[in-house]
C-alpha cells in the first residue's frame, strides 16, 4: 500500500483547494506533507490552526523543538524542511545538526529548551526532574513548558504522517547524523 501518492489539487476538496491556494500564495508551492494531510476533509485546516496558533516561543526555539522532535521521531520529511526553515531563521548547518543531536553549546537557554523537547519526545512527556529543572532554571516559564508540550505534539503529528505514508520528500534531504538523541 505504501508509498501513498500525493493529492493533487483536482483530487481534494473545494475546502482543500482553498488551502492549496493559499499555500502556493505564500510559500511558492503546496509541500507534499500539507498535500498529504488533504486525504482527509478536515485535516488540513484543523492542522494549520494547530500548527499556526499562538505561542510564547519565538520561531527559533519553535525550529529548535522542531528539528530535535523530528529528529527523535525519525522523520526524514520533517528533517529536510526543518532544516531549510531552520536556516531561514538564522541557525547555521553546524548549529542544526547539534539541535538534533538534543543540544545547543552556543546558546544556554537554547539547550535547556532542546533537551526538555528531546526528552519529552523519546520519553513520552515522562521527563527526569533534573531536565525541568534546568529548563526552569534557564528563565523559561510554567507558560513556556505548556508550549513547549504543544509544538512537541503539533510537530509529532507530522512525523507520524510522513513515517506513516513514506510521502516523497520535497525539500533537500537532511544531513546524516553520526550520533543518536537519547
């Protein structure tokens, strides 16, 4: 049954369409995953809403979180685009690759935040109460930890598509790592 093929516009609904449009309007293409979500009548737009509501994280520690969930979950979809938007937001290559690995030595709080999203990720939420605290201890927030959660799940829904469909990947593949997140 796998690989799925991707929906074309032609094949999804009136309402997907729309998203569609939109997505080409503001990033110059439908990326397959968002394509892939157009299976379902209301997937799409349910996503979108989750993936774009309002958060305390600014889009660096949103990348951050992304890339090592993804990372962790071993999503090869999400590895490939993550590490493009990563770098649209000023992480450079050597940087993304130690985010995966579930660290960040040039940036204290940064790496407090990776290692908590890492641990959540590969622990399923449950967390030593050491990571807490050196989350808390960096000057993240009850607030923060709550968000943090939220883009582990959101982030977590896509990897889980992809791995499940084995979609073609549209964005240039991510580097190799040679080390494991734990």
């Amino acid at each position: 049954m796998r690989p799925f093929n991707v929906p074309t516009r032609d094949e999804v609904t009136e309402q997907n369409q729309q998203l569609f449009d939109d997505l080409k309007t503001k990033v110059g293409f439908v990326p397959n995953i968002y394509a892939t979500y157009a299976y379902s009548k209301h997937a799409p737009a349910r996503y979108l809403a989750f993936a774009n509501g309002k958060t305390s994280l600014n889009n660096k520690e949103k990348e951050a979180i992304n890339l090592v969930t993804s990372q962790v979950n071993g999503c090869t979809y999400c590895l490939a685009a993550h590490t493009q938007i990563g770098k649209m937001n000023g992480f450079t290559d050597e940087q993304i690759l130690e985010l995966r690995q579930g660290e960040a030595t040039f940036d204290d709080k940064l790496d407090a935040l990776v290692k908590l999203a890492g641990a959540i990720t590969a622990n399923r939420g449950n967390i030593s109460d050491d990571v807490l605290s050196g989350f808390f201890d960096a000057g993240y927030t009850r607030e923060n930890l709550i968000d943090v959660i939220v883009n582990v799940g959101e982030k977590t829904v896509t990897n889980f598509l992809h791995n499940v469909t084995e979609i073609p990947v549209d964005f240039p593949a991510a580097p190799e790592l040679t080390e494991k997140v734990n």
